[in-house]
C-alpha cells in the first residue's frame, strides 16, 4: 500500500509542476519575446518481482513482472518557435524573423534576448526599455579604398544614434553615368574619314603567318596643303608597314583618292583602291586576296555644289575630329580648282548646349570657276534653328557687293546628347556639372565636360582637365573604354580646395557590370549622371532599421548614411540556454558558444523596424495543457485517497 501511496505521490509533485509551468506560460501570454515551456515526463525506476525467460523446447517465453515506482519531470524544454508581429510603429523596436538573438552588454557580460523593446537613452545609446542594457552592433565605415561604399566594422560595439550631429560637408569624388546612347544616331558633325587607332579596331590581317593590327588616320600637312588618309600596319613589335593616299579629287561627295604614296608594306603585298566603290585591296604576289576594307563606309563628309554661269564646283566639309572638344572648331571645304585639290576654311563657336554659336568669315583658297569670294559666298547659323549651319550663295555671283542669297546646303548637327548633374566642393558649395555626349562615328562617341552658372553659361574658371576625351563601344554596344576618367578640377582659383573627380561609365559605382553603365544600343538616348557622392553639411534628425539589421541615418542634407548594423547570435543548442528574467538568456555550456554576426548572414534572420517579436504562447494549448495537467493532478490525488483507505481498512483489521 505505501508503495502506491508514493507513487501517486509523485504523479501529484510532477503534475503540480506541470501546473506551474503551464500557468507561467498563461501569465506570460503577452510578454514581448517570451518562449514557452513544455514539461516532458518520465518515468521512474521499476520493481521487478519476476525476471524474464527466454522460450524453450517444452515452454514458451514468460515475460518479466514489474511494478513502476512513479513519476518525475524529465525535461521542461523551452519552445524556440517564431512568435507573432506586433506593429508598435515606434521607429527603434525591432523584431527578428528567423533564428538568432539581439546581443545585449550587461555591465561586463553578454546577455541575449528575443525581445526588442528599445529606445534611446539620454546619452543616445540604443538600449533596451527594461533593463537598459545596451543594444550590440557592427559601426559602419566609409571604405578609404572605394568611397562611395561603406563597411562594417571587425568587433561589435554599443550602438549609439547621434541625433543632432553634425555630418560635415563632402566634396564630389565619383560621378556615375547610366543607361544608353543611340547608336541609330548620325555623327554629330561632318567629320570626314575616320581614325580608327588599331587598339580599338578591330581589323586584323595575316600575312605570311604574322597578324598585323590596322591604324587609320588622316592627315593635314602643312608643306603641301594636302591632306592624306595614312593606313598603318602593326605586328606588335613596332610598325610593319604603311600606305599614304593623299586627296586627288572629289565625286559623289566623297574623295577620290590617288596611287599610295610612300607605301612600305611587308615583302611580296600590293594594294590597290577603287575609287568608285571604295575597296581598298591587300592581295599577295599571286594576286590573291588578303584583306579588304570599303573606306567610303567610314567617311563622313557634307557634300555640295556651287553653280555659277554655267560652270559647277563640288566641295566637301569636315571639322577636324581632333579639335572638336569645346568651341570653336575649324571647319574645313575642299575642292576642286582646275585639277588641284585645294582648301578654305572657317572657325565656328558652340553655345554650352553644343549647337552653334557663331561662324567667322571663309577664309583660304576660293574656286576661280565659278568665282567665289568673302563677299558673295558664305556659312552662317540658321536663324530658324542653333543646330544647322546654312551654306549660302550669292544669287548673282559676279556681283560686287551682293545683297541677295541663296541657301545651297545645310550641315546639320546628329548625335548629340547632354546632362547636367549637381556637384560639390569640400565647403559644401554646388556646382552644376554638365556632360555632353557627341557622336563621331560607330561605335565612338566624344565625352565633354564643363561647369554651367544659373543662366547656362560656361564658367571658364573651372575648366576641368582634361575636359573632353572618346569614349568606345564594342560590337555589342558594350563599353571598352575608358570606364572611368578622373578629372582635375581647379576649385582653388575660388578659394577652395582642388578635387579630382572621378567620371564613371562602367556602372562601377552602382556596384553593377558594365551592362548597367553607358551602352550604344538601337534604342533612344538616356544616359543621365545618376549619382554623386558629395553634398552639403547636414544634421541627423531621423532613422530607419533595414532587413539586414543596418540603421540608416537621415540627414537634413537629403543624406542617407548607415550608422550601425544590429548584431545576432546564433547558437548550435538554444534549448540549452538559460532563462535569466527579463525575458533574457544566457549561454550555457549545452547551449554552445555564441556565433555572433550581422542579420541575414550565416543563417541569421531578418529583422523588422517598428516591430516586436510577441509571446509564442498559444493560449488554446495553454489551456488544454491546463486541463490535462488537472485530470493528472485528480486522477493521483485519487490513488491517494484510495490507498488511505485500503491503509485504513488494514488497521481496522487488528481491532
């Protein structure tokens, strides 16, 4: 009989705790980051009164006899499971979604917790409302070696949130360009045949078993007044050979070419140029052909004719590609006096928006047939549109002094884009930066860069250096250089200090390929600077928290700067992890040693601002629990009872 009187004994004990950790569950049903409990039972040792046999030859097997000794709690296991999202809209709560633990410094010690009811102290440190133990994080860095990044720091830290400082100003060190330049543009101007340099094209012919790269450049001389079309060849140690063609005539607004002149090729190569096609031929000493390029698909000049009493004159204009990097520009016209080639020219100015400003007076050779002259022959902006220059005629040539004109052509601008972007010095002072864009031929385009005042006027003070260079594009569309150009801007001529900034259009400063830079697809001009790192000074006046645990600062300069980012601990056993109070836990040896990182990494959650992780309590299980804990605690109670009696009865039995 006592046997079983102890027994009930211990299923009352054990469901009374039970009862107790199921009622401490209730009463914590809405404590922020609370983790339930679970009371696991087992059962105690055994009285054996008869020992199992084993069957034998005349006899089964008999199992052994045992009368259990009772009940006891085994484990009371802390439930780790995701509790619900409660919004609170207050800025510093934070909630993980996921695994890990906010770190919190405790004096000298580490404690961890699930709940995130921060808020900032009087000295702005991030601690939590409860206990007002600090908060843990990484404090974020500007890289030194890539300034537009920020980095996290090697050991974690009280996370403070300064509000009210002071963010000094930056100067502009790196301008990023994106998106697309259409390659269905024309040239921007006239610019006659083409320099190809060999590092950026990409011909290529083999002869005898040696590769040469092709460099084509024009060339204006001035011993002779010609200008020759010089094809180099190079094996890469050095050149191999050349061809010159100088500028014998002109048809069908192109020029034709004569014989090469001074060709230096390698043994047993001819050329020959076909100037009604435009086929330059390299053939071997059979006759067999080697290589071949259409020259006239690579000239670009404005063509037109003069007519005077009966007698015709062609011309063709170029402006010198070399010297189209700001304004003025010299624009050349080619023609044809008698048998000679011969040349005038003019200067033409550009306003900051690229169209034309201004043309002086033709100067140089004039055709003797039909005559021309200063007076009766002239280039002038339309008056309808910046963009085109008028070429104009004298309606009765022979006149002294004409007062009636005819336009006869018009060069009209093509390709030509711009984009302006706010920049800063070390002061804080803005600057509006204008880029533009001017195609010269496939795949090449001229970048140019100048400071503008409030009325768009170049302010010729700040000239950048270098202030213009090209920029190219491989056969699909892609940028092959430069990717980035660092410019000098001389900011001390204002009393400031001199910057370099850095002009990106890789997409490097996005942190994206050069897909996501400056492109030449068939498709309309985009391209736009899209970000700066400088700006003015600022004051932090508000916050935001990130998935990834960063707590950005908002600066009244329109400046987001990550301040901090949170710390998680993640642990290999967190059922092993002491409960301490205030909804903390402490590391044990059974829980593992912390693995301390920032959200999102190594398996660390999310973390959610304006939110708090609630209780994982589910009061319905609470209270079914309660209810199998109560039938227990009665039915034991009852054994009690009953083996009091049975007691009884045995006593009575002596009377």
């Amino acid at each position: 009989m006592l046997r079983s009187l102890m027994t009930a004994v211990t299923g009352v004990r054990s469901h009374q705790t039970m009862l107790d950790v199921t009622g401490n569950n209730i009463a914590n049903v809405n404590t922020t980051g609370f983790k339930k409990d679970f009371t696991v039972f087992q059962d105690l040792l055994y009285q054996t009164s008869q020992g199992a046999s084993g069957p034998k030859n005349v006899r089964g097997g008999i199992n052994a006899a045992q009368v259990g000794l009772g009940v006891k709690v085994g484990a009371i296991e802390t439930i780790h499971s995701q509790g619900p999202a409660q919004n609170t809209s207050n800025k510093s709560d934070m909630m993980i979604s996921g695994e890990g633990y906010f770190v919190l410094r405790n004096g000298t010690s580490r404690i961890y917790s699930r709940a995130g009811n921060f808020v900032l102290d009087g000295k702005n440190n991030l601690v939590h409302s409860g206990t007002g133990y600090n908060v843990q994080g990484y404090k974020m860095t500007r890289d030194p070696l890539n300034p537009q990044n920020f980095v996290q720091g090697g050991d974690i830290a009280d996370i403070d949130i300064p509000m009210g400082r002071k963010m000094e100003a930056r100067a502009t060190t790196v301008v990023g360009y994106r998106c697309n330049l259409d390659s269905r543009a024309s040239p921007y101007l006239p610019i006659g045949y083409a320099d190809i340099p060999y590092t950026e094209n990409s011909a290529k012919i083999k002869i005898g078993g040696t590769e040469y790269a092709v460099k084509f450049e024009t060339n204006l001389t001035s011993a002779d007044g010609k200008e020759y079309l010089t094809i180099t060849l190079d094996s890469g140690s050095g050149t191999a050979g050349t061809m010159k063609f100088d500028m014998t005539g002109i048809k069908n607004g192109k020029p034709v070419f004569g014989a090469p002149v001074g060709a230096n090729l390698p043994a047993g190569v001819a050329a020959a140029y076909d100037n009604d096609t435009g086929i330059l031929k390299l053939t071997d000493s059979g006759g067999a052909s080697l290589w071949e390029i259409n020259l006239q698909k690579n000239m670009n000049y404005s063509s037109f004719t003069v007519n005077g009493g009966g007698n015709n004159c062609d011309f063709i204009a170029e402006f010198d590609e070399k010297h189209l990097n700001g304004s003025p520009a010299t624009l050349t016209l080619w023609f044809l006096d008698g048998t000679a080639v011969k040349r005038a020219s003019a200067t033409v100015s550009f306003k900051a928006d690229g169209t034309f400003d201004s043309v002086s007076d033709v100067t140089g050779a004039f055709p003797s047939s039909p005559s021309l002259n200063k007076d009766n022959f002239k280039i002038a902006v339309s008056k309808n549109n910046p963009s085109i220059l008028e070429v104009q005629a004298a309606k009765d040539l022979a006149m002294a002094n004409p007062t009636a004109f005819d336009t006869i052509s018009q060069i009209t601008q093509g390709g030509f884009h711009q984009t302006k972007l706010t920049v800063y010095d070390c002061q804080g002072f803005p600057y509006t930066l204008e880029a533009q864009f001017k195609k010269l031929t496939a795949n090449r385009w001229r970048w140019e860069a100048f400071f503008v005042d409030e009325k768009g006027e170049t302010m010729g003070q700040l000239t950048p250096t270098p202030s213009s260079g090209e920029i190219f594009f491989d056969d699909s569309c892609k940028i092959v250089k430069p990717l980035t150009v660092d410019i000098n801007v001389p900011y001390s001529l204002l009393g400031r200090k001199n910057e370099t900034i850095t002009l990106d259009f890789s997409g490097k400063s996005f942190g994206l390929d050069t897909l996501e830079g400056v492109t030449q697809y068939a498709s309309d001009t985009t391209t736009k600077g899209r970000y700066q790192d400088g700006y003015t000074m600022g004051v932090l006046y508000d916050y935001n928290v990130g998935k990834d645990g960063t707590i950005t600062g908002i600066y009244t300069n329109d400046q987001n700067q990550p301040l901090w980012r949170v710390a998680l601990a993640q642990f290999a056993n967190p059922q092993g992890l002491d409960k301490v109070g205030d909804t903390m836990f402490r590391e044990t040896v059974n829980s593992g040693m912390a693995n301390i990182n920032a959200a999102m990494v190594d398996g660390g959650g999310t973390i959610s601002g304006g939110y708090l992780e609630m209780s994982n309590v589910d009061l319905t299980e609470e209270f079914t629990r309660l209810i199998v804990a109560q039938r227990g605690f009665q039915a034991n109670t009852r054994v009690v009872t009953t083996s009091d009696q049975i007691l009884e009865e045995v006593v009575n039995l002596k009377r």
